[in-house]
C-alpha cells in the first residue's frame, strides 16, 4: 500500500514506496484538479516523470495513481544568460582581469544554468532548453563546436578553452578580435565565423552535450538547441585570404559530419528532442541557398532517426517558398514560428500543415515587455489547433528570450500601473504555460482575468495620450526636412569657421568610465550626496578629459559623457513618456549589457537636457566641443516601444524632441554637434519588400533633428557594427556633414563600396581601431588603414577616429591607443603634403 501521511505532512516532502516511478523524493502541490484528486508537480526529481500531467488521487492520506491526462504543451525558444543581477557579467570581467579562476567563473555559470532550467520547471514547461546559455556568443560557440578557428589563434586541436575563445571573442595582445555585428535586427552582436575552403572542421567543443548531460543530472529533460548549419553558413563570411566570391554554402558536406557526431552523442546520452535554429529562413534566399537547406536536412537525417526534431525559425515570416519546403522536409517532427513578428505565416499555415507534425506557436512575445494579450493570443491558438489539431500544437514564445529584461519582481521602484502592463522573461515563461493550460481545457480564469483588466488600463490611461505632441508629429509628413545647402557649401563654411587640419582627429563620445564615476552617480541618484557635490565631481571628470585630449593634440573633443549611464536611457529619463528599470538589464554582446527605456506613451521633451554639460566642456578649451545627442532612430530601436501605435509615429515624437536639443545647443555657442544613429542599420526589416518604407521614415526622422541649423554648424552622425554597404544610398540621404562609422574589426568591409564606385562628399571617419578589444593598436598599423582609406576616399574628406565610444575601455588602454592614432594622422599629412 502506498505510505499513509499523518495530516501535518501531507505537503510535505517524503519518500515513496515505488522505485520504478520516482525513485526520489515528491512534493505535494496545493491545488486539486477536483475533490479527492491532486495535481502533483514542480519536484526537480519527478519532473521526467511528469513530463505531463499526471492526477493522483488520496485515499487515507495515500496516493494511488490514476492517470495521465493529456500533456499541457509549452516551450520556449531560449532564455536569457546574464542572470537577474547581471551575475554573469560580473564574473566575466573578474575572470577577465585576473581576479578569479575559471572555476570560479564555472561554477557561477552553472548555478545561474540551473536556476533557469529549475525555474523553467517550475512554471510547467514542458520542453526546456539547454545550451542555449553562452560564456559570450551562440555562434561562436558553434564556431568552437566546428573547431573552426583561425589560424592566428594558434589553436593546436583538442578540446577548444578559454584561452583560444575568449581570443577569438575579444583579442589578445597578439592578435585581433573576430569580428562582431548585429544579429539579424536586434542589439544583439554575434561574432562572425571566418571561413574558407581549407578550413578542418572537427568536433572540437561538447559544450551542447555537457549541459544536457548536467540538466539531466539535476533531474531535468531538455531539449539541445544548435545554431542549424545552414544559418552558421550563411550567417559566416569568407576569411581574409579567401576570395570573397567563396560560397560559404560549399562547406555543407564538411560541417555536417561534426553535427552528425554531436547528434549521435546526444542520443546517447538520453536526448528524445532536438532543437536546429534556422533564423535565416525568414530572409529572401535564392533556390541555391533553399537547395542547401534541403540538402543539409537530408545529409541528417539519418543520424536524426529515433529523435524528435524541431526546426526553429524567428524575427520575420517565413517566405511562402521557403516554408513549402521547411514543412515538406522528411524526418523533422516539428516547427517553430514567430507568429508576433511573422504574422503572414499564419496564413500559410492555415492553408497548409503537413499532417501529424508539431506546430511550435510563437505568441509570446521574446523581443519586448508588454503583457501578452492572453485573450487575443488565445483565440489565435485555438485558431491553429483547427488546422493542425489541439494535441500537435505547442505553446511557445516568438524567439528566445536573451532579446528581453530578466525578471520583473526585482522592480521595485516602477510605477505599479506601468508595471501590471509589463512581462519580462520570467513572466512570459508563465505566459506561455498559462496558455497552454488553457488551451487544453484548464484556463486559469482569475490569471486571464487579471491580464484583461491590465490591458483594458493600458489603453484607458490618460498618461499615454498627449494630443499636442501627436498633432505636431502628424504635421511633420507634408515636408522631407532638408537643409537649405548641399553638404559640399556647408562643409567649405565649416571649415572657415573651425579651420581643421588635413585629417582631422576626434572621437566618438565616450571616455572610460571609472568604478570612482559611477558610484557618484549612485549616490547622487540615492540623494546621497548634495547636486553641488555631484556637479563639481563631474566638472572635474569633464576637465581631465578635455586637457587629456589636448595634450594628445585631438582636434575635434568631447566632454567624455562622465554624467551618462546609457547613451539611450539618459535621453530617456529627460523626456515624457518614458519609464524606467532597475534591474532591466539586456545582454548586447559578451558581457556588455544595456539596460532599455520603456517608451510606453507619447514623447517629448520638458526641458534642455545636454546644454549645462556641453556649454560647461566649451568654456574649458578654445578647440571645437561635440554636442554629443542621441539620434531618434537609436532611441527608438533600443528601448522596448509600445506597441499600440506604428513604430514611425514614436520616433517622429521623438525627432522632435531632438530638434529642439540640437537648436538650443546651437543658440549656446555650440558648433559641432553629434546626433548618434548606432541603431539605423539595426532596424532595417528583414524582408527587402519592408526595407524601403522602414529607410524612409527613419531616415526623414534623422534629417528633421537637425533641418533648422545654420550651414557654419556641423553636423556629425555615429554608426557601429552592423553591415552598411547595401544602405549606403540612405546613409548618404540623412545629409550628415560627417559620418563616423565601425571599419576596422570588419576587415575594412565599409571601403569596399567606395571601391564600386559609389562617391562620398559629406566628411566620413571609417574607424581606424577597434574599441572592443583591449588589444592596442601601433602607430604603423594605424596608419596602414588610414592609407587604405585614402585610396578610395578624397583626403579633404577623411576623418580620424576610432571605430566606437571608450565607455568600457581603461585609460590604460585608452591613453596610448589614441596617442598611436594622432601620431599616425599627423604622419600621414606630412606625407600628403610632401607628396603636393
């Protein structure tokens, strides 16, 4: 007979009889399924067992099993790294700097691992993910799974460690970093693989197969995700000695031995699931690139056989080609969409579903933080469950939740209405297990309750409404905002104004900023000290920086930016309509982590928001001072935006509200002034049908930031880490007087377009080191790259500078770096000169 409880135990933790079923140890749950049933879950140790639902009846206090109701099905695509307190990156840089061991670093690593997979648990999900957690990158963890690293590593096989990764991740004191870009339309970067056709792929990293085993351990099934083939491919670029007309697709038949040996490993070890992302799907591949995909999935199949498959696509929708052959593959068993961002796919699935497969439904949102409509997503749910049958539909979130904040219970100091309007990773978790819940018939009605009533405040709160500010951005569509002058007048008045030298040398808005910097920030922010303590504090910072500068003989300076936190979240906090986390922190690359504004109403701006600070740098030097703004267009893209209205109308308000930063810096004296677009090229649609409408209004939204200055005022603009070539024409169409833009860790990428033929007349600063490394660079390799540039671009046009902000580098690192690169600008005009 099954052990009899004494009443005061009967929710308490103890050992049952039946070894064949747990073995362990089970915890009883509260809730009842009826009178005389309970619902057992939540046990770390029982949860294989109760992979679904599982109802027990109690008799004198016993538990006899009755049966096994249908599995509630809920996924999700991928969760975040980082950790609620950014716990991770903590221990990132402290392994970095020599201040901890790597196991040190390890054992941080797999407790945050843990709690996930437990949390995960915890809220009912049925297919939980593992190896979805990265020391630094998805991809260059495949890059490490293929052992394809390049040769300047000086990797001599075997099992790739952190030496050799976090090399190829960060550069060391030999060598150059890899290079990073945005992965796909995010803010996240991924480090690009560096490919060719002698590269000797092997099985050289079983991360993916340690951290299943280490799940299983802890009593956990999970499902392996793998970045799928076809996506590394395409998402790779050739290596520097290789031609760039090389078909990275041509490797196909050498990666997929090294997939086939990790699948085969994972089968032994007890997986009965597989996840392959295949995010390139929802691009516009040609019927070469489709081929390959196809080919590829038959190339595994047979080492996929006695496995679940399931291929995960996200970002956009799946182009009709491309899903007709997805969903016509053999030996795959299901398939994930993103049903928030891909909404056409809907139709394509209604219209046709291969019978007897999985639908994996991405209605919860991964890439932002309102509250799912659970009413709305629902319908939608039961919708597909008429098409493809309720029992092969699975709940899931839309992509991984990396793109997200962590957890909103630390988030104590937020507007209590703002935050019943809000789920981050945590909540969405529960989301998609609420959903599921319901759709098999156990709607939690007091949850869906609850969600209604906070959507139904969303739309009725008068805080989000501002008509004047929505009547000034509707009036903005009757004009394309344009300066007076073409660029080539503006920049002849520039230079009669501020008389620069040949080359002249500036950086992109950021010095390091010390641990002494930021805890003044806090403890102004906690009202710890007095605002005269904290203004005099941060004048002193503002003065060391603007004399660094002029003793390493900088041209155009700036102010450093000692009194921001974020580029984005300091515009933010200055404008209406914003609100703000303390804990909201969101993985960008490595262990940089930014923490986005929740832009939830109607946008502008109250006050002057940069003037004091910049007004206070100029009276500190006679050389020229960069107003230093954040564009609209990036801080549209790297805040979490509502979603109630079109993105355009939001970064319209926000333009606006920039137009008039930039007029009153100009009345205060100040000629150079900086509007940062980092995030255009980031937002740029997918699909290349979407592209045009997006390059319009963004680009617009630039040009009506600065459209009221007087030609003698220059206007400068940022771009980072992201591919620019194929947008160049609206680059050149935002009408900048100077672009300062990411080249040297991409290779020098950015020139090539210069080399079609396309001609540049507004001044432009391709950068010339990479900041994101703590490698610095010499004199002479400087100066070889300024000569690269200089062969394709007229010299009275070419700026000097580095490829991004120095906020996350040491002075250390920063000092001589930016000594190198003045004494090769001034190197290279003596050589111009000479050469007249």
């Amino acid at each position: 007979m099954p052990k009899t409880l004494k009443p005061e135990q009967s929710h308490e933790s103890l050992e049952y009889p039946y070894p064949y079923l747990f073995q362990k140890r089970l915890r009883f749950s509260h809730s009842f399924a009826a009178p005389s049933v309970a619902l057992v879950s939540g046990s770390s140790d029982c949860r294989k067992f109760l992979s679904g639902s599982f109802f027990f009846k109690v008799v004198n206090f016993g538990l006899i099993v009755l049966g096994c109701c249908r599995a509630m099905a809920s996924h999700v695509v991928g969760y975040p790294r980082m950790g609620p307190k950014r716990e991770l990156k903590f221990a990132l840089e402290s392994f970095w700097d020599g201040k901890s061991s790597a196991d040190e670093l390890q054992n941080v690593a797999a407790d945050l691992r843990a709690s996930i997979w437990n949390q995960m648990a915890d809220a009912g999900i049925k297919f939980i993910p593992s190896n979805t957690f990265s020391y630094y990158d998805q991809v260059l963890d495949t890059t490490a799974m293929l052992g394809a690293v390049p040769p300047r590593y000086s990797w001599n096989g075997g099992e790739i460690g952190f030496d050799v990764y976090f090399s190829m991740a960060r550069g060391n004191a030999s060598v150059p970093a890899m290079e990073m870009t945005k992965w796909f339309d995010t803010n996240y970067h991924y480090i690009v693989p560096e490919l060719g056709p002698d590269v000797n792929f092997s099985y050289a990293s079983h991360k993916a197969v340690q951290e299943y085993k280490e799940a299983k351990a802890l009593g956990m099934e999970t499902v392996p995700v793998l970045v799928g083939p076809v996506s590394y491919l395409l998402l790779s670029k050739p290596a520097k000695a290789v031609e760039k007309s090389f078909s990275l697709l041509s490797l196909i038949d050498k990666i997929i031995p090294v997939y086939k040996e990790v699948v085969a490993e994972l089968k032994a070890a007890g997986a009965t699931w597989i996840q392959f992302d295949e995010p390139t799907l929802v691009l516009d591949l040609d019927s070469h690139k489709l081929q390959a995909f196809s080919d590829a999935y038959s190339g595994l199949e047979s080492s996929l056989s006695g496995l679940n498959v399931l291929i995960e696509t996200y970002f956009a929708d799946v182009p009709a080609e491309t899903y007709k052959i997805l969903t016509s593959l053999k030996g795959v068993t299901g398939f994930g969409f993103d049903l928030i961002r891909g909404t056409k796919t809907l139709d394509l699935i209604k219209t046709e579903f291969p019978l007897g497969k999985y639908l994996f439904a991405g209605v919860v949102d991964g890439r932002n933080i309102w509250a799912n409509d659970l009413a709305s997503s629902l319908t939608t749910l039961q919708d597909l469950a008429g098409t493809v049958g309720k029992d092969k539909v699975v709940v899931s979130t839309s992509c991984s939740l990396l793109h997200t904040a962590v957890d909103l219970e630390n988030e104590t100091k937020l507007d209590q209405e703002i935050k019943s309007w809000l789920a981050f990773a945590a909540q969405k978790v529960v989301e998609v297990n609420a959903l599921a819940k319901a759709l098999s018939g156990q709607k939690d009605e007091a949850y869906f309750s609850s969600n209604a009533a906070a959507q139904a405040s969303r739309k009725s709160s008068p805080r989000v409404t501002n008509e004047a500010v929505q009547k000034a951005a509707a009036a903005l569509k009757g004009s394309d905002h344009r300066r007076a002058t073409n660029v080539s007048a503006r920049l002849d008045a520039q230079q009669k104004k501020l008389n620069l030298p040949n080359l002249p040398t500036t950086t992109i808005g950021s010095f390091p900023q010390t641990m002494d910097l930021r805890r003044v920030r806090r403890e102004f922010k906690a009202k710890k000290i007095s605002e005269d303590d904290y203004v005099k504090t941060i004048k002193e910072e503002i003065n060391n920086v603007v004399k660094l500068q002029e003793e390493l003989d900088i041209d155009v300076l700036v102010h450093g930016e000692p009194e921001r936190n974020d580029m984005v979240e300091y515009f933010g906090e200055q404008l209406s309509g914003f609100a703000f986390t303390v804990n909201g922190w969101v993985q960008s690359y490595g262990s940089r982590c930014v923490k986005p504004p929740i832009i939830y109403g109607d946008v502008s701006r109250p006050k002057a928001m940069t003037v004091f600070w910049s007004s206070m740098a100029q009276s500190m030097t006679k050389r020229p001072m960069k107003g230093m703004l954040t564009g609209p267009v990036t801080i549209l893209n790297w805040s979490f935006v509502r979603n109630d209205q079109p993105r355009f109308e939001t970064c319209y308000q926000i333009a606006l509200a920039i137009k008039d930063e930039v007029e009153d810096l100009e009345k205060a004296g100040i000629t150079v002034i900086q509007i940062d677009e980092a995030a255009l090229r980031e937002g740029l649609p997918l699909r290349k049908s979407e592209q045009d409408f997006y390059l319009k209004w963004a680009v617009h939204s630039f040009r009506i930031t600065n459209c009221g200055v007087q030609d003698t005022t220059q206007v400068h603009t940022h771009m980072c880490y992201s591919n620019f070539n194929d947008i160049i024409h609206s680059i050149m169409d935002m009408d900048a007087d100077v672009i300062t833009i990411e080249n040297s860790r991409s290779d020098e990428k950015l020139l090539s377009v210069f080399r079609e033929g396309v001609k540049y007349r507004a001044g432009i600063g391709p950068g010339v080191y990479d900041i994101h490394s703590p490698r610095i660079p010499s004199t002479e390799e400087i100066a070889d790259r300024i000569n690269k540039m200089l062969a394709v671009l007229e010299s009275n046009i070419l700026w000097v500078n580095p490829d991004c902000g120095l906020k996350t580098r040491k002075y250390s690192e920063v000092k001589p770096a930016l000594s190198n690169m003045v004494a090769a600008a001034k190197l290279l005009r003596t050589q111009l000169a000479s050469a007249k």
